[in-house]
C-alpha cells in the first residue's frame, strides 16, 4: 500500500512538475514581441546578402566580435562592415533564440545558438557549418526601430556577458 501511494506521489510529480515550469512563464510583453520580429528581419536580411541594409539594423557604436577582440578591433559600424561584409555577402546564418532578458535601461539581453552556413548547397545542406552556442546580442530601440549594438559568438564572451546580465 505504501509501495502504491509513493509511486502514485512520483508519478503525479513527474507529470505536473514540468506542467508548473510551462504555467509560471511569464507572457511575451509587446517590447519582446517586437524584438524578435526585428531579430527576423536581421536574419532574414543577412541572408540576402545585401550589406547595406544589413548594417543598417546596427547602431554605429556597434561592438561586433567573432572571437576574444581584446583591442576592440571590431567596434563601430564602419570597422564591422570592414571585417564582416564578405561574411554577409558570401554566407547564410540562423539564429536560435534561447533567452531573452529586457534590461532596466530598455535595451535587451539575447541569448542564441548562431549557425553560419557556407554555400555552396548539396541535395538541400550547406557545404560547411559553424554553430556557436551560446551566442549573445544586445539591442536597443533607436527611434522606433530595434539595433543591434553588441555581438559575440564567442563562448567564453558570451557566458561572461550573461552572468554580468544575470542570464544563466
């Protein structure tokens, strides 16, 4: 009898437990919904390759890093479109979206699984891919539009920047 009741005990947690996580999310504010429409439209316009219209879903104190940039290399719109525009031109990417953290200033926190893919395709798949998980943007209203003004693929910058953030 005691075997039963333990084992009904663990059954129902097992079923209303993860229940309970799904239920105490919090709903989609109308800031994020819009965000993740602009990380779409971000997407989308990378892969049609078209570099203008890509830069201009950045703010010019853009901070855009593929790798520890411990000389700031990268910063500013003009330095991103220097080492990033062949990457544009020439590459698809997708983003996963895994977090999304609103920060009190209004900007927000992303966290993503970026994948770059490299054509040319074959029976449907990419020559060669790269994944970097996790990735991390920030992005920030300007006007009534979301820019993005930092960006890392790299790991440890990433895991860095989310424990600063209070992402985990």
């Amino acid at each position: 009898m005691l075997r039963r009741r333990l084992l009904m005990v663990g059954f129902a947690c097992g079923v209303l437990w993860p229940m309970s996580a799904a239920l105490a999310q919090t709903p989609e504010t109308p800031a994020e919904k819009s965000l993740r429409n602009a990380i779409k439209a971000y997407v989308m316009t990378w892969n049609t390759h078209k570099v203008k219209a890509w830069s201009n879903m950045l703010t010019d104190d853009i901070w855009y890093t593929e790798a520890d940039d411990f000389y700031q290399r990268m910063k500013g719109r003009e330095a991103v479109l220097i080492f990033h525009g062949d990457s544009v031109k020439h590459s698809d990417i997708q983003w996963d979206v895994r977090r999304i953290k609103m920060m009190p200033d209004g900007s927000a926190t992303v966290v993503l699984k970026h994948t770059s893919l490299f054509p040319p395709k074959k029976a449907g798949k990419y020559a060669k891919t790269f994944e970097s998980d996790p990735s991390l943007s920030r992005w920030r209203l300007e006007g009534k539009q979301w820019k993005m003004f930092y960006f890392t693929s790299d790991k440890g910058t990433a895991l860095d920047a989310m424990k600063k953030d209070g992402i985990e």
